[in-house]
C-alpha cells in the first residue's frame, strides 16, 4: 500500500546520505502501528521510555522545573557537538547568507523567556487502542527558563528575500524513521517565525543547554508542542513553500495512515494533579489520612491564557472551580490549588482547564493515530484513611 510513510527523503533534504537509496533500512525500520487489542507495552516502547523520561508530576510544585526533572524526547540519538567548530549557517532566499560561531549568537541581543514545552504525543499510553510509540502517561511536560537570541532580529539582519514564505530548521542528529533516512527537520511559516517570542536559545534555568536539551544550540517556540523546537540546530534556509519534510507529514492527527489530517501546532489546555498524600512503590496509588487537604497543581495553553480550572473529587461527577494564581509568565503554566475536605474512602481526583480561547479539555477524548494531544483528564486515585 502506498502511504507517506514510503516515500523517499524528505523535501528540502539534500545530504549525501540519499545517495543510494537502495540501502536496505527498511528491514531495521519499523512501519507505524496500533496496538492490538489488550497487547500490553513492548520492549521496543519500554526502551524509548527509559531513554525519554518524562517530568515526575510532584515537580509541578516548582514554578520552574529544576533541569534534569524537565521531560526528554529524543528521535535518535543525541549528539556530542564540539562547539568550537560548530556553526549556525543561515542560507536560501536571503540577501547575505550567514555562518555564526556561538560566541557571535552571544553577542547578540539576549532574551529570557519562562516556557512551559510540551510533547504533542503527552497522554498517548492512555489512549485505546494504543498507538505504540514512546508512551507517555501524563509526565511530558516541564517549564524552564530558556535564554537566547531572538530569531526575527537574524533573519533580518541577513535580509529577507520578498519570495520567502517559510523558514526549515535542521538538526545534527540523524536517524531512520518508518524508512525515511533523515536528519530531524521542521519548519515554520515565516510569520510565525518572526514573531517576537520565538528564539535560539543557548541556555536554559541559567545553565549552557545540557547535551539532552540541544547543546550548544536550539530553536525554541513558546506554546507551540515541542515538536517544532529543534534541538542542535544546525541550519536555518528561508525557502518559498511550505516544508513538508518527515517530520511535518508525522505530526498530524489522522484517523489512517495515508489521509492529509490535520497539522498540530499550539498546545491544547491541560490541567495536572500533583497527585496527593504518599505513593504504593508498584501501583503509584496515593494514601493520605482524612482531613482538610490542598489539591495543587498546574494548568497551562498554548492558545490564550489558562482561565478556569475545575476539579473533581469523585471521578469527574461533580466539579468545583480551583483558584489560580498568576502564570509563571506568558508562556507558562499557572498554579492552581483548592481546598479539600477528604473524607475516609476511596476517590479518584481529576482536573480539567479552560483557556481565554474557550478550548478545554474533552470528556469524550477522540482518538487518532500518531496518539496526539490527547488531554482527557488525568484521574488520580486516592485512599482516605480514617482519622486516628
Ligand atoms: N533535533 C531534534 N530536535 C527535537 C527532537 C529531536 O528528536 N531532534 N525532538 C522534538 C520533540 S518531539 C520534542 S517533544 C522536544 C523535546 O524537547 P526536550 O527533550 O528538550 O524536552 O524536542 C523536539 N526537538
Ligand atoms: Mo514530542
């Protein structure tokens, strides 16, 4: 069956790796697939999850998660860089093309944005049936202060060509996906990439990017999912269509492979617990002695501001609205907390968030194949132990 998934390099792709497109990778190279009815999680998605840890929900309680405690996704493997030779070349349809050392990208003009990044797959593990790939639960999801030099300044200082319509941004590492031999690439419209917020940073929570984070250099788009902020970055060309590269055509929500659907971009609201009381080691459940309690935790969209929370004690039945306090900063989540009187017993606690644009978080939560977005609420089951 001819689908995308088979077809050659992706556009805009030109390294020498396409040489031969005869090299027989599709025989280590895994066509996409959905689990099969009550097929439990393989050791091939077990592999990706120890490689990409997700975010331990109790760091909610930081307004900045600590570095190390942000959530990882990694297609490949992730490269060692020798900054001292490592360039960001600027190319294509611009009137000067650049090469920039990092002490040059330092120079520039530095901005510090606090951003909540998520992974477009976060919730994927809970959608049935199941589409395996690394499977997230809740846990994709982190803030952290990233510093860097905002893009719209270097492209404009390299001058825009009046053809350019968009902006292909490529990494260093390199891999094979669904046979496709490819470095990871995204891109941009170029409205969207001259927008003031978006950035290279080359720092984050104060400290040089970790080599897991895109050392020395990434791009890094607040609110949109973290798929378009490109780790290693490498080159930036300015180009006159729409990229429509492997990693362009994998991001979309689709009923079947094969169909256009739909390209994801913003982040969809979401509500999290910091699931309360004291965790079992193996189920996670929590436990907690009856009494007045805090519920805590975070809310955020890339959309438009979070502006209500609800939560539920008693499995999404009945819900009561949470206070929130101020985002961390436009491109933040916010706090929230509400005060619960729990009473001995067994409950399930849950969470949902509506943004200023009136998107919220589905009840019924539809399903697609790549296990996008999926942001139906988290479902925290708590035991209340009698009073002693
Ligand atoms: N070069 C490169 N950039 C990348 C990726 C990648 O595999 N390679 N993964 C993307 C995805 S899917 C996500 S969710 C974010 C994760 O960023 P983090 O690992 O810094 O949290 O990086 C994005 N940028
Ligand atoms: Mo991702």
């Amino acid at each position: 069956m001819a689908s995308h998934w088979t077809k050659p390099a992706p556009t805009g792709y030109t390294d020498s790796m396409d040489s031969d497109p005869a090299r027989p990778l599709d025989t280590i190279s895994e066509p996409s697939r959905v689990a099969v009815d009550d097929e439990g999680i393989g050791p091939d998605e077990l592999g990706l999850a120890a490689r990409n840890h997700g975010m331990p929900l109790e760091a909610m309680r930081w307004d900045v998660t600590p570095i190390g405690l942000h959530y990882l996704l990694t297609h490949y493997d992730i490269p060692s860089v020798d900054d001292t030779s490592w360039r960001l070349d600027v190319s294509g349809l611009v009137d000067v093309g650049l090469s920039l050392t990092l002490d040059e990208l330092r120079d520039r003009q530095s901005v510090t944005h606090t951003v909540t990044m998520e992974c477009a797959g976060n919730g994927r593990a809970r959608l049935l049936p199941r589409p395996v790939s690394q499977p997230w639960v809740h846990e994709a999801v982190g803030t952290m202060r990233w510093t860097g030099t905002p893009l719209a300044a270097l492209l404009r200082e390299a001058g825009l060509d009046p053809k350019a319509t968009d902006v292909v941004f490529t990494g260093l590492d390199h891999g094979v996906e669904r046979g496709v031999e490819q470095r990871y690439q995204r891109g941009l419209s170029l409205d969207d990439a001259l927008r003031d917020e978006v950035l290279l940073a080359y720092e984050c929570n104060g400290a040089p990017l970790p080599p897991q984070h895109g050392f020395p250099l990434r791009l890094l788009v607040p609110g949109w999912y973290g798929m378009t902020s490109v780790k290693w970055l490498s080159s930036i060309e300015v180009v006159d269509e729409p990229f429509d590269g492997y990693q362009m055509q994998a991001y979309r929500l689709r009923q079947v492979s094969g169909e256009p659907g739909l390209a994801l971009s913003r982040i969809d609201p979401r509500a999290l617990v910091v699931p309360p009381g004291s965790p079992d080691f193996m189920s996670r459940r929590r436990f907690l002695p009856a009494g007045s309690v805090v519920l805590e935790g975070r809310a955020w969209s890339g959309w438009g501001e979070v502006t209500r929370v609800e939560v539920s004690t008693d499995g999404a039945g009945s819900w009561r609205d949470a206070e929130l306090e101020p985002a961390v900063g436009p491109y933040a989540w916010r706090r929230w907390t509400l005060d619960w009187d729990a009473a001995p017993g067994e409950h399930v606690v849950a969470a949902r968030a509506t943004d200023a644009t009136g998107r919220s978080q589905p009840a019924d939560q539809p399903w697609n194949r790549g296990g996008f977005a999926n942001t139906s609420a988290q479902r925290v089951e708590v035991l209340v132990l009698p009073a002693t």
